[in-house]
C-alpha cells in the first residue's frame, strides 16, 4: 500500500507586491495554518519517508513546522514542481523511489488541485473541492493505492481525508471548550 500526501502551501502574504511570486513568504494566518497542519500530521501519525517540496518560499515555510515535528528521513526541494500542470507533477510521482511507501508533497494551485482530482476514484472525486473550486492554502489530502508509484493511473486512487486549515481550527477550539467546562 503506498500513500501519497498534497499539501497545498498555507496562506502566502502579499505585503510586499514586489517581490517576485516564487519568494512571497507566508502570511501570519498562513504560519499558524501551517503549525496546525503540522499538529495534524503528527496528531494522526503521518510519516512521510520523502518530502518532495517546491522550492517557492511559501512552500519552504509552509514545511518548516512539518519537518520540526515529523522529522522526516528525506526531503527533497524540487523546481519541477512549482508552477507545473498536473501532468508535470505525474511525472515527479511516477519517478517516486518504490521503498519510499508515504510521499508528502508541497506545492500549488492548480497543478496540486488538478492532480488530486484526477488521482481520486470515482467513490472520492466527490469529496474534493469541483474543478472550478479551489483547493485551499494550506489543504490535505491522503490518497492511498495498491501498486508501484510509476504504476498510478488517474482514477485509482482512494482518497483517506481532506482536511483544511479552517477546519484543524475549529476542531481546536471545541476541544479547548470541552477541556474548560467543569
């Protein structure tokens, strides 16, 4: 069973107009969606063996706190993967090393949407964001499938979860509420 994890980054900033798209960092609701999904990820035991990152500096800061908290074996920083269709991004899937069994990958809209929906299987495509929706800054979906990495096909692909930043939040706050009450 492989598994394969997309992160969209968190919420890039746009103080500075200027600065080129590929060095926008995070905002300061995209650093804290970015600790929350980090909480996650480790809430729920996930352990990617490679991390296969953009190299935009949203997605470098969006996988700061991932790497704090999960450790990951490898990380790889790939320029392949930023800016890219979906069909670019298969490519970088397929050429997946076949021991690593759990893949995360950071990076944007809308090639990372585009992949996810054509990655899901008929019973999942209903449970991501439509075509003409967004996949959100700082969402995840876990998709798994029997096989070999250079074997995915579109449509085979079971989707686990998809989870949002807004989400994590909420969640957050009703266990502080349940944790406050006598």
């Amino acid at each position: 069973m492989k598994t394969i994890h997309l992160l969209r980054h968190a919420k890039s900033s746009w103080k500075e107009p200027w600065l080129d798209d590929h060095e926008r960092p995070l905002s300061e609701r995209g650093r804290a969606a970015a600790s929350a999904i980090a909480r996650h990820m480790k809430r729920t035991a996930i352990a990617p063996d490679i991390v296969l990152c953009s190299t935009a500096v949203r997605t470098k800061e969006t996988l700061e706190p991932i790497a704090k908290k999960l450790r990951p074996a490898k990380v790889i920083f790939e320029a392949g993967i930023y800016e890219v269709t979906e069909r670019e991004l298969w490519k970088h899937v397929g050429a997946l090393p076949e021991h690593a069994d759990t893949v995360l990958m950071i990076g944007h809209n809308p090639g990372l949407h585009n992949l996810a929906l054509a990655l899901a299987d008929a019973d999942s495509v209903g449970h991501l964001p439509p075509p003409e929706g967004k996949f959100p800054s700082g969402a995840l979906a876990t998709f798994s499938f029997e096989g070999r990495w250079r074997e995915l096909r579109p449509r085979s692909a079971h989707l686990v979860s998809f989870v949002r930043p807004k989400e994590l939040a909420a969640a957050k706050h009703k266990r502080k509420s349940r944790a406050a009450k006598p």
